[in-house]
C-alpha cells in the first residue's frame, strides 16, 4: 500500500495513536481528574476530535495560530500555555470577542498588569493562569515567591484570576519509574501549594493544572489537581521509549523513506529522507535521526542513521551482505522518530493507515504562528 | 515597525540580500559560467526572482515540489538535485508533460535502467546528469569508477546523458581560504575528468555542474565547467560565517522574538523564540540556536542561546544589570540562525524589510514535498 507513495512521507498509524489516547484518557479518569491534550504534537483536527470524543476537556496549544485554528473547528475551551505577551494580546482579544474561552498564561506582575489594562481598555476581563516554577527546567515563578501574590493582585479589572499551571518538563531527563513518580509528585505538591497560597491570600484559584506525557503516566495520586495537560503521549516517540513510558511499538508516527543511492566501500544506504523530513531534533543523542525500520515497522539491526543532509540521509550498515542487493535503490524504510512534535512539524500531512485496515488516507496538519 | 509584529516571525533584510546575490553572479560571470541558484533555501517565488533577474539561468530545486511550485509561476528550467527513484516518476513525468524543463539525476546503473524504461514507456526522454561524488561527504559516483560509464550507457531510449553534477558539501567543515580553494579546485577537477571520461566513451556531456555556496565562493577558476549551484549565499548563515565566507553583517535572516519572561537567579531571559521557530540545527555548535541581537540586529555581547523547547528560548545572560529592566518582559530581540535552510523551513513566510524602506511586507514560503 504504502509502497506506491512518493516519499518522504509521514506515516500515521491510527490503531496505535487509538490505543495512546485510550491509555492515557482511562488513567486520568481513574485518577479522578479532567484531562486537557496538548495538540501542539498533532496541529491536526482529526487526531484532537478522537481526544476530546475520548473524554478530553478542552485543548492546550502553544500558539495562538492553534487556537484560531481548532476554534473555527468548534472547539472552544483553549488554555494558551506560553505566556502571553503585548504584541499577541490583540490576537487574543479577537479569538474571545469572536466566542473563544481562552485562557491566558502570565509569570511575571509586569505582564499581568499589561494584561489588566488591556482587559479594561477593551471591555474584556481575561481569564489567566500563572504558571508555577515546580522543577526549574523553564519559566513560572516559584510557589513560595512573593511574586506569585503580587501577579495575583495585579490580575483584576480586565483580567481574573482563574488558578494555576505548571509543566514539570524536567520529567524527560529521567528514566526510572521511581525517580518519574517522585517528579510527578514534586510536581503535583508544588503546584498545589502554590494554589493553597492564593487561596490563603482571598483568592479562588479554581484551576489546578499540571502536566508532562511522563509525569502524567506516573503519578500515584494527584489530590489537589484539577487538570492534567499531556501532548507528545498521543504519538510518543524515541524520547519517550528512553524515559521508559512507552515501547517502540506504542510509537504511532514514522517517516517513510526510500533508498535512492549506496556507498558501498563505506557501508552506506542514502535515502530522500534528510532532515527536512526527521527534523534535526537528536533527541536523547543515542538514536541518531530516528530509529530505522523495515516497511512493517520492525526495527533493522545493524542500521543506523547518523548523519542527514536537507534531503538525504545517509545510513551506516554494519551487517552482512552485498548493501546494493540487500537495500536495493527504491526499497521502503520507515524511521521512528526522536521527537514526535519536532518530526510532525516538518510535514504538511498525516498519510494514515486506518486501525479499520483499507486504503492509507490524508490528514491535514497546519504550522507557523 | 517590526515592533508591532506577532513574534516569533521570520525577518529577511532584503538590502542583504540584493547585496548576496549581487556578490554571487558577478563572481560567476567573471568566472565565465552560468550560474543555476539553489532554490532549496528560500523556497520563495519573489526571492528567486531576483536571483533570476540578476543573470541566473535556470533554478536547482531539492524536491518536486519546488519544482512543481516555481514551474507553476514561469520558471521551467529546472534541475531536480536529489537522485531520482521509482516512486517519483511519475510526477516528474506529470512535470515534464506539463511543458517543465526538467533535468534528473541518477548515481546507479539500476535507476538509469529504470529511468530509461519509464521514459520509453511513456514516449518521453529524461534529460539526466550523473551523480559524481568529489569528497567523499555524501553521494554519487567516483570519477574514475566503473559504473560511471555504466550509467552512461544505460541512460538510453527514453533517456539521454546530459553530463555531469557534484556538490562539495565537505566544504562546509573547512574554515580557511586556502583550504575551501583547494576544495573548490578538487571538485571542478574531478568533476571535469568524469565529463572527460564519458567524452572519450562517446557521450556528449554537454553540462559539468559544481557548487556550493564556500566553492562557489573560492574557486580560483572554473576550467571545464559550464554552470554553478549554490543556495544558502542568498542569506547566509552563521555556519557561513564561520566557514569565513560572509560576515554576520551578510546575513539577510532573522527570527525576530519577544521576552516572555526571566529566571533571575539563573540569569535566564525566556523568549518565545523556541526551536520551533529557530529549527533544531545547532550548527558548528558554538552559537547554540543561534546568535541574539537587538532590534537593529547588532549582536548582544554576554547574551547566549543554550536551550530551547518547542515555544520557548532560554537565554542566558551574563552582563551587568537588573535583568528584568535590562531585557523587560515585551522586548523584542532579533537571533541570526545557524543554517538558513533549516531555520527558513520552520516559517511559512518572511517578513521584508524593504530595501528602499517603507513598510514591512510579506512574501510567501512554500514547504513540504
């Protein structure tokens, strides 16, 4: 089926994203909170409505190019997880006086008092998060800072506090159950704190949002938590087999390449498949550009692919035989890659092989801001 | 003007480039060859525009989509510059019916043979130059390897030998004049012995195509060469710079992004300049994600770009002062990129800023395959 399509192409294998979307929906619902999807991995309608109709509340973006687009899809509850800033406000203002319940992000009183006045000079009242530092990788302010009731303070007239967020992405440098389950939790304490704080100080702080694909599939309890926000689980990746929350056979998107040329005396395979097509995310470092598969998706050991110009990439072969009979020019490989977001966004299209068997069909997916 | 701008936006100083392109054809044409710009990097129809109307001849495209794109607006002499495979024949055939003057690449006697089969099948005839690899980085045939001539007599029937094409790209890790003229020199002098040898088999060859962008640039004459590719010039790049082949006042691109937010007591300004916006290329790894300059695009001394995630860039800032006055959340920053290729891809358009001053506009980048 696949064979016939020109490359490179990214392939969408819809019976195992059917199965991380279930894995993921079933467990926070037995944790007893709402699950909010970051569709930043997928910028694609079709894979957010198999979310939502999973059970999901609303949607996390990361720019507001995402929520222009899944709100003219009908989706209306949108959380803008970046902190906003004045250039973007306008854009903001036009999504909610066309209908959006957008919330906002701030971390700092000078941007939430910005956010206020514009608020109040406009006849909106802006619902915000402020994000909370709980692992230092990024942004967000701490949960014991003064700074988090001073952008509490500020965040009234055109603008109201609705609670906090944060996102413990120092979750992807770990690799232990144990050590994800005690960041899930550090996660989870912290950021309720923070929320116990402004409620202590007056205010309501309804929202209560944490969130990483690897916390969220190793936290033991979330008390305290409203929501929990995950993206890269839907498609998971090499990263993602590395922290250990999923194998390679959870891994539901792939590059389609084909072989276009050898360097024998070397042991090399060339391929249409470079990095414009894997991105030049290397992950973890220990993958290369992605892991090298067979049409089926079997990994090929004795493969790997460690280096990639725009349009080619180039494959290093350590097994037997002669390389131009066993990777003819024209054979089909799909490589896995290291980071299912920064690998989608090379492409305009999902080619989805449906989990109902059939004929592979297209998903559109969108970019820029 | 670029103030107002949502960011994180893609800026291309178009006084830069006229300045780039300018430099480039008037080396060619005291080189006395013509000169087939890589389109590869822009993927834009106004900037390949300019490089034609400054004396170019033809286009190099990297994927049929741009070939398909650039055909589509009046440019029909184009050459693909990625070895052909089976399951792109048919859009190449589409392409060619259409009226495209299309060339094609081979590097093996099996994809000429079916190169020629497809062409005779279909009553057409593929125009295609060989694949000649003249250091070693990537693909193609070595000079004086039998297949060479293998190739040549396969490309028969509905395919004909047109001559020769190498690409340098080893170039890009030299650092001296010097060197890149020795490089340069080594691949004109091989790639003409590849023509020489087909010629003296009976081929015509007619064409002998080298280039990159540090070759182009260092080649000291060009004695058998009848034209030169060469992309990433018209922007230049951090990696250019480094190869000592422009200064950072030559590059013409710029993502232009805003402070979100700090770290204090790390010393970390964020932006929402992340790697989407930037490209993952970390280039020869001594600019990190690429080099922070202010609003007038002079270089922040003691400002770096260590760490991005996908909507955020963590810089790390090492001078004096209260970091939240000095970089205050709102501020706009510009970062030269690495590789312009790369970086471009990430951005569905540019944001000119006019040569002749004025307003800013926008000129449309096309991406996919």
């Amino acid at each position: 089926m696949v064979n016939l399509m020109e490359t490179p192409a990214l392939l969408l294998d819809e019976a195992r994203m059917a199965r991380n979307i279930e894995r993921m929906q079933r467990r926070m619902d037995n944790l007893g909170v709402s699950f909010r999807p970051h569709v930043k991995t997928s910028k694609c309608l079709e894979v957010a409505r198999r979310q939502l109709a999973a059970g999901a509340h609303g949607i996390t973006v990361s720019t507001l190019k995402e929520a222009e687009e899944f709100f003219r899809a009908g989706v209306d509850d949108i959380l803008y997880a970046v902190a906003i800033v004045p250039n973007k406000l306008d854009h903001a203002l036009k999504l909610m006086r066309d209908g959006a319940r957008l919330t906002l992000l701030v971390e700092s009183v000078a941007m939430a008092r910005q956010l206020a006045a514009h608020g109040a000079a406009n006849g909106v009242c802006y619902p915000a998060l402020i994000e909370i530092d709980t692992d230092g990788h990024r942004s967000g302010v701490k949960p014991d800072a003064p700074a988090l009731l001073e952008i509490a303070a500020a965040l009234q007239g055109g603008a109201r506090l609705k609670g906090v967020m944060t996102h413990a992405g120092a979750s992807y440098d770990l690799n232990t159950p144990e050590a994800l389950a005690q960041m899930a939790e550090q996660e989870r304490s912290r950021c309720v704190a923070a929320a116990e704080r402004l409620r202590a100080a007056g205010h309501a702080c309804e929202v209560v949002s944490v969130g990483s694909t690897p916390t969220a599939l190793s936290a033991r309890h979330l008390q305290g938590v409203t929501e929990v926000r995950a993206g890269v689980y839907v498609f998971f990746d090499l990263v993602m087999a590395d922290v250990g929350v999923c194998t390679l056979d959870d891994i539901a998107i792939s590059v389609l390449c084909t072989v276009i040329g050898h360097q024998q005396d070397k042991g090399w395979v060339i391929t249409d498949g470079g990095w414009m097509a894997m991105s030049r995310d290397l992950g973890h470092q220990g993958h290369g550009y992605g892991q090298v598969c067979d049409i089926d998706g079997q990994p090929i050991p004795g493969l790997s692919f460690g280096k990639a110009n725009q349009e080619h990439g180039v494959l290093q072969w350590t097994g037997e035989g002669d390389i131009t009979q066993v990777f003819p020019v024209g054979r089909s490989l799909r490589v896995l890659p290291n980071h299912a977001c920064a690998t989608g966004a090379q492409h305009g299209q999902y080619h989805v092989i449906p989990q109902n068997g059939g004929d592979w069909t297209v998903w559109q997916r969108f970019s820029g801001w």
